[in-house]
C-alpha cells in the first residue's frame, strides 16, 4: 500500500556503490533526517511534453530508508526541485 504526497524535500547527494552518478544518500523531510539505505530504482519521464512552454523532465529515484520505500523526483531544471511524491509501506 502506499500514499502520495507532492511535497518538497532536501536531498544530499553522493557516490552510491556501483553508481555511475549522484543519487540521493539522504533526504529531510518535514523536519525528519531520513539516511538512504538502499537505491531500488531509478527512471526518468518527461511530463507534460505536449505543452512546449510546461514541458519538464524528471528523474525519480525510489529508495529505502526508516520506515518504509519512498519516491523522490528531481526537476531536471536550473532549479532542480526536489519532491516527495510516494511513500511506500
């Protein structure tokens, strides 16, 4: 089962093993220090590609840490925002 959520986070990112790139090492989130134990998954969509001036690309990264599995999106803009998006249980 899982919730969703839209919510901003902070994310540090670091050398995973193995990785060929950043990925999150831990995120904060409503106050909560949350360490990242394990990357599950990684993709990447492009959202609203229909609408030239909204078009964004997003990374998501799904990972494992207290508590349960959570989905974290980066904005692959100059802001490069970082968002909730799913916990699961």
């Amino acid at each position: 089962m899982s919730k969703r959520y839209d919510e901003g986070v902070e994310v540090e990112l670091g050398e995973g093993p193995g990785s060929w790139a950043p990925q999150p090492m831990e995120f904060r989130w409503r106050g909560r220090r949350y360490p990242v134990q394990r990357l599950l998954k990684y993709w990447r969509e492009a959202g609203e590609a229909w609408d030239r001036n909204e078009a964004k690309d997003h990374e998501f990264y799904r990972v494992e840490s207290q508590g349960g599995v959570y989905d974290l999106r980066r904005d692959r803009t100059e802001k490069g925002e970082w968002k909730l998006k799913r916990v699961w249980d």
